[in-house]
C-alpha cells in the first residue's frame, strides 16, 4: 500500500423490500447478487444471460 493508494469501494445499493427482476419478476432479496443496467433491474440469472447476448451481439458485430 502506497501513500497514493486508494481503496475501491462499491456502491452500496440499498434495495426497496418489493424489488423485482424487470426480466423475469423474481424477487429479490438485500445481498443477493443483481444487476442494474439500462434503468432496469436483472436478477443474477437474468444478468448473466443479458451479458452473454450483449457480448454475442457485438461479436457479430465485428464480425461484419
């Protein structure tokens, strides 16, 4: 650790009781892995499929 070293921190994100994936409506719960991106919710399973068919999307578009 240098004099210049900064600690990253992770927002932290404090979810409403009613929280709910935007993609598939599951419940979810305060510690439970999530993704918020585009305004929208996602749920671990949901965020890890919304990943694979972004990257999917791009990888065909390099390909063209």
């Amino acid at each position: 650790m240098g004099l210049f070293h900064k600690a990253k921190r992770e927002p932290k994100i404090i979810l409403p009781k009613d929280a709910r994936c935007d993609a598939c409506g599951k419940k979810i719960r305060q510690g439970e892995k999530f993704l918020y991106a585009d305004g929208k919710l996602y749920c671990e399973r949901c965020a890890r499929a919304k990943e694979d068919w972004e990257f999917l999307e791009f990888m065909a578009m390099i390909e063209d």
